[in-house]
C-alpha cells in the first residue's frame, strides 16, 4: 500500500494527529515519509485519508 498527499492539501495536520507513522507537515503541506505503508499502518493511514478534509490523500492498495 502507498499514499499520495495531493496539492489540495490544506496543511491542517489532521493526517499526522491519526498516523505520524507515515505523515508529516513540511512546508506548509504533508508528506508522506515511507515508501512502502507497513501493515501495521495501513488502517490508521486509510482512516486519516478518509478524515482529511480537502480529499488531498491518496490511497493505492
């Protein structure tokens, strides 16, 4: 699984608040950190794409 954070991010920091495992806000928008989500990430990582409110996270199972 990987994700994409988007250029609609609003840098609200929602994403790293649910899953800093694989999120973090640089520069005024989040990044992703891992290539690869581990699995033990990966339900946290979904969660915080559905709860991003500008939809600038993408999943990729």
């Amino acid at each position: 699984m990987k994700a994409t954070v988007t250029e609609e991010c609003i840098a609200c920091g929602q994403c790293v608040e649910i899953c800093p495992e694989v999120f973090v806000l640089e520069d005024d928008i989040a990044e992703v950190i891992v290539d690869e989500i581990p699995e033990e990430y990966q339900d946290k990582c979904k969660e915080a794409a559905e709860e991003c409110p500008a939809e600038a996270i993408i999943i990729e199972e």
